[in-house]
C-alpha cells in the first residue's frame, strides 16, 4: 500500500466514527441544523455564466467573524458545516476557519472550483483536517459558459489522488444550458477511475428551480448513477433526481432554516443559497426557537427544487422517521438498475439491529452511548 493510501486510511477511520456520530445525531434529534453552508468570500475568480453566487469585488470576510460564526453554528448544534462561495479559496485564512470547525467537532466540507490546487496547498488542507473537498466540473473543454471544465481541472485531480488525505468528491452537472450532456458522463468516470466519489447535479435556475431535461439527458443522468456503485451514496438517493429530471414534481419538506441553514457574507441566515433574502435573520440571533419555526415552514420552491444538499438532509429525516421503508426504497431501486444486487452484510446486519421493533432501542443506547452521540438533556439538540 502507498503512503498516500495508508495515510488516508488512517484518516478515514476516525472520520468515519464521526460520520456515524453525525448519523446517529440526526436519528435522535430532529431539531439541530444537520449542516450549514457558510460563505467566507463572494468573489470569485470565475465567472459561469448560469451562476448567480458571486461576484468580482467583494473583500474576503474577517476571519474573526468568520470565527466567531462558526462558534454560533456549533452552539445551534450543527455537525456538518461547509465552506463555499463564490471561491472559497480566496479567503486568506482559510484553514483557520477549517481547523476551528474541526475544533468545534463538526465535519468539515469545502466546495472549490479547484483552480487553486497545488501538492501544497492540498497538503495544507490536510494539516488543517478537512474531510471532505467538492469540485463540480461542468464540462470537458472550457467553453463561455464555464470553465471548470477537466482539461483545465484534470491536473489537479491527479494531485489531489496523489497528495489529498481527505475525501474527494467530483460532481458532474446536467442542465439544458450546457453544450455536451455526454461530458457528465466523462467526468464521472474520471473521478471514479482516480478513487473519487462522483455525483451528479441538475443545473437549477436562479431560483433553485427545476430547468427540464430532454431524453438525451436523462439517459446519461441513468448512465451516470450506474457509474457509483456505493449503495448509500447520495447520487444513489436518485428519487428526486428521477423525478425532476422527467419534470415530475417531489413530494418532501424542504427544512431549510433548521435543518439546512445557508450563511451569506453578511452573516445572515437564508434557506439556501437561491432563496437568499427568506428569512435574512443575522446568525448571531438565530436561536434553537428559529431552527424550529423555520424549518417546520413549508416552503412554495420545493416541488422543483434541485437544491441537493438539501434534499440529502432531507433524507436523513425520512430514515430517522421510516427507516425501514426508506431502506426498502433504496435497495429496490439499486436493484432495478442491477437485478443481481444483493445488500453487503453490514448492511444486513444493521438492519437486524436497528430496524426491529424489539432490539431497535437497546442497541440504539448501546450506539449513541459508543459513539457520544447522545442528544443534550437540556435542550434536546
Ligand atoms: S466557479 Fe462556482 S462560484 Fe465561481 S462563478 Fe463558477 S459556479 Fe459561480
Ligand atoms: S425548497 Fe428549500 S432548498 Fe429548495 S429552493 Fe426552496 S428553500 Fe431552497
């Protein structure tokens, strides 16, 4: 085994442990946010054309805000916080934001256009902890409408298969707007081909809603999810990909403002990055009594929202409360798209342990206590 694999196993073992915390937290507790993404810098050094997230001139925020934000998001009890942007990459203190996240015991996430990886800023990352890193890659040549396209990108993903002991994950994006649906499909297959998760986005308009896919589109977004074959990977929770990309409606409840809470440069608290303005309250009054009200609100956009990381957490929430059900659900899809599938035996035997009414609440105690993932008595968070 290379030291690059055995240090990134190394890596991965304790953040796995802290994975399942965070899983067990969400199946105890419905009211803490699951994960924020917080904004360190609005500029950006590209400039896509469908983006409406950035802009060219904005000053990084002080990392003392930055800091003390974070320190507010731990005490709502957050447990996946994630650094985007505009560039997040252009905030010069950086990993001082990733280290205090890991520091408040939070899952530390970055979302990059990766222009700025070197082997030692990748390396960097690593000494500050991040867990995760996400680069979303809209085509194969750049062409006016991005740039982030993997001939340009394609170097910098084998420095990051080479040096990055954190978790990688390339997302592929389909969407109307771009020129050549297949190059989801190449993009997708890199990353796997260089160890990496690969998911796949649907390109939203500037509300966060639903741009229709043709056939064409859809067959390569069926492509694509069979190139991940990890049963509980997120590309593989496709109900609302599939429903959205037949521009069939969901059915779910968006909990952003609880679940989900999306922080701007100004230190206000929106649903999510294309509802910004809803409900605009500073992070610093955010209380465990917003989470609640804000999350429990219905919201009009959901029916064709492709808002994933909100969809994601919103999957959590449909496990906690139908576990069994939504088990079901996942492994009969995944053997749709593969009849010879069968469900790995952890899989089957946590399913013995936590799905059934008569043992679900010993080794449910026995879990958190292991994992610390209790909920605090006092606030239940
Ligand atoms: S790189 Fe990301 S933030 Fe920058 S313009 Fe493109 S989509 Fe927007
Ligand atoms: S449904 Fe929720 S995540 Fe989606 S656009 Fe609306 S507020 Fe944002």
């Amino acid at each position: 085994m290379s030291v690059i694999r055995l240090r990134r196993f190394v890596r991965a073992v304790p953040r796995r442990v802290r994975e399942a915390r965070m899983f067990a937290r969400a199946m105890t507790s419905p009211h803490h946010p699951i994960l924020a993404q917080i904004v360190p810098v609005r500029r950006c050094n590209l400039s896509c054309t469908y983006c409406n997230e950035f802009d060219r001139v904005s000053p990084p925020v002080p990392t003392a805000e930055m800091l003390q934000r974070i320190d507010h998001l731990h005490r709502l009890g957050t447990t996946i916080i994630t650094l985007s942007g505009g560039e997040p990459m252009l905030h010069p203190d950086l990993d001082r934001l990733i280290e205090r996240i890991r520091q408040r015991g939070a899952i530390a996430t970055l979302i990059t256009n990766g222009y700025f990886l070197t082997p030692d800023r990748i390396r960097r990352l690593n000494r500050a902890g991040l867990d995760y890193l996400q680069i979303s890659i809209d085509n194969v040549q750049p062409d006016d409408v991005s740039k982030k396209s993997l001939r340009v990108l394609d170097r910098k993903l084998e420095w990051l298969a080479a040096h990055a002991e954190f978790g990688v994950t390339i997302n592929s994006v389909l969407g109307a707007d771009l020129a050549n649906p297949e190059d989801a499909l190449t993009v997708s297959r890199r990353a796997r081909a260089l160890g990496f998760a690969s998911t796949v986005g649907v390109l939203h308009d500037q509300h966060g809603q639903l741009k229709p896919l043709g056939p064409r589109h859809q067959a390569i977004l069926a492509e694509i999810l069979k190139v991940e074959n990890s049963l509980f990977s997120f590309a593989h929770f496709d109900r609302f990909q599939n429903n959205l990309a037949r521009g069939l409606p969901n059915q779910w409840h968006c909990g952003a403002g609880g679940r989900f809470l999306y922080i701007c440069e100004d230190g206000l608290v929106h649903y999510c990055s294309q509802q910004r303005g809803t409900p605009a309250i500073p992070l610093a009054d955010y209380t465990p009594a917003h989470l609640r009200a804000e999350g429990a609100r219905p919201k009009e956009c959901a029916p064709f929202c492709t808002i994933s990381c909100v969809n994601q957490t919103a999957m959590l929430d449909e496990f906690r409360t139908r576990p069994r059900e939504t088990l079901d659900e996942i492994i009969a899809r995944r053997m749709q798209r593969d009849p010879g599938f069968q469900p790995p035996p952890l899989v089957n035997a946590l399913a013995w342990m936590f799905l059934h009414p008569g043992r679900r609440e010993f080794f449910g105690k026995v879990a958190l206590r292991v994992l610390r993932a209790a909920p605090d008595a006092r606030t239940g968070r």
